[in-house]
C-alpha cells in the first residue's frame, strides 16, 4: 500500500504564489514518476504536470506551463509543485498521484492508483 500527503494549499491572490509538496511512503519511490493532478468544482479530474522517476524529464498541461514547476526529492520521498502567477481559473482541489508501473512516465488519470487526501488551492481575483 502507498500513502500520500499533500500539504500547502490555502487561500492567494491572483498573480501569487504557492508551493505543494507530497510525501510519499510504502513503495520504491525513485522507480516511479510522479503526478500532480486538479478538480475544480463541477468538472472532471484533470492532468496538471509529471515527473520522470529520475527526476530528469517532466510534462505540463497548457494551461499551466510557463508558471507551475514540479520536482522531486528521491532522497526524501517527496514531490512538489510550485505554483507562480496564480489565476482565479487554478481554483481547485490539488492531488499528487501515483502510478501503477514503475519507469513510465503517465499523463493520463487511469495511469495513477494511489492518491493523496488533496489540498485546496483557492486564488481570489
């Protein structure tokens, strides 16, 4: 079994900033990617960015690239996601996930099997 926490959310300001972090524990952590993920109230579970197991190779969603970074400690079994330039439209619940298979590298949500509790992100015009 695999346990996630997510941690960092909260309330911001349009044009600010947050920074998520997940720590991770009951699996091999450095052979898997990791993934951030969002819902926003009424809409589907959506793909927000991926890590390669080495930390080396990552992926985006439009909608945020160019202002959210994620990255990946091996050593300490954690995985964050720094959140610049907020805009109202990034309002949702954040989860990190984690995939079935170890050295993919998964942008899908059917790809992930473990899931953190989430954090709310809530950014005010």
């Amino acid at each position: 079994q695999v346990q996630l926490v997510e941690s960092g959310g909260g309330l911001v300001q349009a044009e600010g900033s947050l920074r998520l972090s997940c720590a991770v524990s009951g699996r091999t952590f450095s052979r898997y990617a990791m993934g951030w993920f969002r819902q926003a109230p009424g809409k589907e579970r959506e793909f927000v960015a991926v890590i390669h197991w080495s930390g080396g190779t990552t992926y985006y969603a439009d909608s945020v690239k160019g202002r959210f970074t994620i990255s990946r400690d091996n050593a300490k079994n954690t995985v964050s996601l720094q959140m610049n330039s907020l805009k109202p439209e990034d309002t949702a619940i954040y989860y990190c996930a984690f995939p079935q298979y170890a050295f993919a590298l998964p942008t899908t949500r059917g790809e992930y099997v473990y899931w953190g509790q989430g954090t709310q992100v809530t950014v005010s015009s």
